[in-house]
C-alpha cells in the first residue's frame, strides 16, 4: 500500500461517506485515479464502496469472523502458503485466534502426525477433516462474534502444554512496531500461548500495518518469524532485521 493509498483510508476513517469527487479534490488527482485507488483499496478490504461515494469500513469489533475472513482474503491465503513452509510433519502446534490463522489451518493438509491445541473453532473446524491430526480444543466461553473460546479457562489451557510451534495473529502494529488487540482477554490468552512455546510465529496481513487499537500486546520483536503479504515499511524492517526476526512476504 503505497502513501496516497494509506492516507486516503486514514482520511475517509476519520470524515466517514464521502463522494470519489471529493476526494480526488482532497488528494489532487483526478477523479479517474481515485477510483481506481478505492477500487484497490476495497479488493484489499480497507475500505467500501457504494454508487459512487468511499465508506468507512466498519472497525473488526463490529463485524462478523465471516466478514472480516474476506477483508484481504487473497493476502491472508498468501500468509497462510508461507505459514506452511515453516512446519512439518510431527509437530506440535498451538493456533491462536483470528482469520488469519484458521486459513493456516487449510493449509495442514499434507502434515503427518500433528498434534494441534486451539481456542479458535474455526480453525479446529477446518482440522477435524485432517486424515492424521490430534487435536485438543480449549474448554471455556464462546465469543459469538469471533467463534474462539477466550477466558481464564483458555489461558489457563495453553498453560497445560508445550508446542513446538505457536502461530499467532493481532489486530493492529503501529509504527513503532507495537502491536495491539481489542480485549485484555485477547491479550492474555496470547501471552499464555508464546510462553509455551518453542518458536513463535506472528501473522499480520497489511490491512493492520500502522494502526492501533486499545489494548496493548507486545512488540513485533517479540516473535521469531513474521508473515506478511507485503514488505512492511522501513522502520519495522529496520527492527526486525536488528532483533534478528525472520521475515516473510
């Protein structure tokens, strides 16, 4: 995502509905590349598009797991095909929440002897087709909205094992490389994950590059390995490279 396609999603988020004539005004270009802007921009589901105006996209905690699961699906399908090159047969794996990481699950078609813990059902829905995975699912609250289980239960149950590999999403990474989450839940259940394991794998699709949400959880440099769909900005590289994070795209 280039600068002028960042801005105009910052600038509709803070003005809501606006019409594709005012903003071409806005950034100074023409109203035929502006929409071809905000026809990119909704593919990657940024933002929306209706009978010639732009519209905020609505923030992930008012939004269905289904609706979020196609915000970016051709970037999260790319993640995912890289999660998959980092894991092997035999392995024991925990999946955290998110759409991002039950897409992995898709991708564990193929892997012998794998042995998986989750909280998040979509993804234990997509394993229990797998021909040879063990598979544990958290006891505890179901979050309707996201379809995970999260509480003190599913903290306390990642607390009950040891993987070799956790794969982990978040909501947001600001520039500083700080990531974020919508709940205190969210967070905690994360911590109990990376604790437990050996190698810590974080997925983040570039519709949450340079954002922030309210509850803080961790910084980018906290994992081993991090996934994207697209090379993130110069700062975060810089950070990444420096702590010696190996980085995917």
């Amino acid at each position: 995502m280039n600068q002028r396609h960042h801005d105009i999603v910052q600038w509709v988020n803070a003005n809501g509905r606006q019409s594709l004539q005012t903003v071409a005004e806005k950034f100074s270009v023409s109203v035929q590349t502006i929409r071809a802007d905000i026809r990119l921009l909704t593919e990657k589901g940024l933002i929306l598009r209706s009978h010639g105006e732009v519209i905020p996209f609505p923030h992930r905690e008012n939004i269905s797991f289904d609706q979020r699961r196609i915000r970016n699906a051709f970037g999260k399908q790319h993640i995912a095909a890289l999660c998959r090159t980092k894991l092997a047969d035999y392995q024991t794996i925990f999946l955290g929440s998110g759409s991002s990481v039950s897409e992995v699950a898709n991708q564990l078609t193929g892997l012998q002897g794998l042995q998986v813990m989750t909280t998040n059902l979509h993804a234990a829905r997509n394993l229990c087709e797998h021909p040879d995975c063990e598979l544990t699912i958290s006891g505890g609250r179901v979050r309707m909205r996201d379809q995970d289980i999260i509480g003190g239960d599913a903290m306390r149950f990642f607390q009950h094992y040891r993987a070799d590999i956790g794969i982990f999403s978040v909501a947001a990474v600001n520039k500083s490389g700080q990531l974020f989450d919508f709940t205190d839940e969210e967070v905690m259940a994360r911590e109990a994950l990376i604790e437990h394991c050996h190698y810590r794998i974080l997925l983040i699709d570039s519709t949450k590059f340079e954002m922030e949400s309210r509850c803080l959880s961790g910084k980018i440099s906290d994992y081993d390995c991090v996934i994207t769909d697209v090379e993130p900005s110069a700062s975060l590289l810089s950070q990444l490279h420096y702590q010696g994070v190996n980085l995917l795209f």
